[in-house]
C-alpha cells in the first residue's frame, strides 16, 4: 500500500498521516518540556540503525512564539498576526506529511515546541474558537497533543528560584506576567489551569503526563505516545 493525499475541502492538501509522526507538546513555562523533548530525540537518534535516520522536524519556541516577541513588546501584536503565524506552522506539517505520497513506512518525525494552546494565552489574542480549526488540520495529520502538568511547588522551583536571574524573567516575564517573582509564579499556575481546560476541547489526541513524576518513566510514556 502506498501513500495517499486528500483534500480537506478548503485546498488544503493532507497525506496519510500513517508515514508521519508528529507530536507538540504543550505546558505552561518551567514544566520541562524542553528537557523531555532534549530526551526524545536522543532516545530515538540511540533507538534507530545507523543510516535509517529519517526526517526529523524540531520546532521550538523560537520558531513556534518568538518571532511574535517584538510585536509583543511593542503592544502591536493583533489576532491576524497571530494567526497567519500559526498557519505557517500548520503549513509546514502539512506540507511535510502530504510530500509523502509514494512511501511505504515513517518517513517523517517531528515535535513542536508549544503551539496553539500557549498562543491563546500569551499575550492572551487569540481564543480557542480562533484556532479550533488549526487543531482539526493538526489531527488530520495525524498530530498528538502531550501536555505536561506539574505542581505549584515544581513550577516554583523548576520554573521560578534557578530563572529568577535570566533575561527570561528579569526581561519578559516581569512586567508582564507580575512585578514580583510570587506573582509571576501564580500567572504560570493559573496559566497551567487555563490551558487543560482546552484539553476537553481539541479533537487531538491528548496525554497528560505528570512533570512531577520520575523523568525516566515520563520518558517512555512520552516516547510510546509519539511513535506508536
């Protein structure tokens, strides 16, 4: 059986997402996403044959919500900007997965760094019903939505306490998020509680996994979740 392409009745042009494995992994800041994602791809780099690497997309918030950054700081930043950002993220997971059309196995991997759940809350633009359909394109594709849930205390001290002298906090968190280290500790708690409300709402499929638990097991949950 070779692979197929499909239509999705607007234009956009989708392949069977059985030769793709896409996962974004979603959470509020200083949860360890980046440090499971870090994981993963070595993980799967010691898990693969010498020559059998294939296509293997890391997006991270660099490409994923930095470049809504200067706009940010100027107050300038407007839905429609927001919006044809993500749509030139979606694009390039659907471009990736439709380009497969005569392969007979994975050929492509990726994970993203944050996406439309984190662009709903910061600076706060953007509304689920903006990005629903974005989330309908993404399961189309086949894309899985792993959210890293972890405690108030974890959030403060992973989050907060080692950060609290980098350019992050001292030059993007304060003012924004809070004057004080305590009050920008409480928007990201009560970030993290907004963001798993849209859990029940996306038609992706969705793993929560516990930041608080051994990073080993977290692994491997994480891991099975993407590949299978």
């Amino acid at each position: 059986m070779t692979a197929t392409t499909t239509s999705d009745g607007n234009g956009v042009i989708t392949g069977d997402p059985a030769w793709s494995r896409i996962l974004i992994v979603e959470g509020t800041s200083g949860v360890g996403k980046s440090t499971l994602i870090d994981r993963l791809f070595r993980r799967y780099a010691a898990d693969t044959p010498e020559r059998q690497l294939r296509t293997l997309l890391h997006l991270t918030q660099a490409h994923t919500y930095g470049p809504m950054a200067v706009d940010e700081d100027r107050k300038t930043l407007t839905e429609e900007q927001k919006l044809k950002h993500l749509e030139k993220v979606v694009s390039i997971l659907e471009w990736s997965v439709s380009s497969l059309t005569a392969e007979r196995k994975v050929k492509f991997f990726a994970v993203v760094d944050t996406l439309h759940l984190t662009h709903c809350h910061r600076p706060g633009v953007l509304k689920w019903e903006h990005v629903s359909g974005l989330a309908h394109r993404l399961a189309r594709i086949g894309a899985r939505l792993l959210f890293v849930h972890a405690s108030r205390e974890t959030i403060w001290e992973r989050g907060i306490i080692p950060r609290r002298d980098e350019e992050f906090m001292t030059g993007y968190a304060c003012p924004r998020f809070g004057k004080t280290l305590e009050e920008i500790h409480q928007y990201f708690v009560d970030e993290q509680e907004r963001m798993r409300d849209l859990l029940s709402r996306t038609c992706l499929s969705v793993r929560v996994i516990d930041a608080d638990a051994d990073i080993d097991s977290n692994l491997e949950i994480a891991y099975d979740f993407w590949l299978s």
